[in-house]
C-alpha cells in the first residue's frame, strides 16, 4: 500500500474489484445473465458476512454458542435508545 493512502480507500478498492470479479463470473462465465447479476451481489454479502462471523469467532470477539441467542427487547432497548438518539 502507498504510503499515506487511508486503510478503508484499500479496502474499498479491493471490495470494487471483487464484486466486478464476481459480477463477470456470474453473468459471462456461468452464462446467468441477468438473473447472475442479480444474484452475485447477494451471495457476495453472505459470504462476506461468514468471513467476519469466522473471523470474530476466531479472535474470541463472537462465540459460536451466542449465535443461536435472541435477545429479549430489555437487552435490545439500551441500544434501540443510543442509535435513535432517544432520551429517557
């Protein structure tokens, strides 16, 4: 990476060149058409989604037995609170 180039425009140029990877895969190379461009954005967030799972399970940030748990609406409200910018 070039010196001075913030982590997050790396990031975001690499994320580019994925989808556009994956958009050609699917519609060219698989030869879905539209319904491969419809569907490479979609399988693209879940696999993105079961790599940050794995990787949080594997720092020991996420563990796999709290992926099965619903949070009751007491737990879920002080957060509900925070991210609306409700006071009490």
């Amino acid at each position: 990476m070039p010196y001075g180039m913030p982590q997050r425009l790396h990031a975001k140029q690499s994320y580019s060149l994925h989808w556009c990877a994956q958009e050609l895969l699917f519609v060219f190379a698989l030869d879905w058409g539209v319904v491969g461009a419809a569907l490479a954005p979609a399988i693209g967030q879940y696999v993105g989604l079961a790599v940050m799972v794995a990787l949080l399970i594997r720092e020991k940030a996420l563990f796999a037995a709290d992926l099965g748990h619903v949070p009751t609406m007491t737990e879920v409200m002080p957060l509900l609170k925070v991210s609306l910018g409700v006071s009490s």
